[in-house]
C-alpha cells in the first residue's frame, strides 16, 4: 500500500529540496524530499540502538 501526503512546502523548504536535488542528481522534488526524509529516519533510528538509561553517579575506579 502507498501512501501519499500532500506537501506544502515554504520558499525556505523548496531552496533546500532544489539544492538536495541538484547535489544528488534528482529530477523531482519529489524525489529529493522522500531522500531527506528516509535519511532523516535511517539517522534517528541509529541512534535508538544506544541506551540512555539511568547510569550510576559517582567516582570511576
């Protein structure tokens, strides 16, 4: 199943997504916003793989 989302992006976003899609040889936009996005993903879940649980306080050795 494919999902699709409407994007209204500002002048800002646009500027950013021409130049992604310029840097990696895209032809859309389109293209260059679903790159960020899965980029985005594939970082944040790196980062979940490292706990950040409660740690003990106080001197080491």
């Amino acid at each position: 199943m494919t999902r699709h989302i409407d994007m209204f992006p500002t002048e800002d976003d646009r500027r950013v997504l021409e130049a992604v899609r310029q840097q990696q040889g895209m032809d859309t936009l389109d293209q260059a916003a679903e790159f960020v996005l899965r980029r985005h993903l594939r970082k944040g879940v790196g980062r979940l793989g490292t706990p950040r649980g409660p740690r003990p306080v106080g001197r080491r050795g």
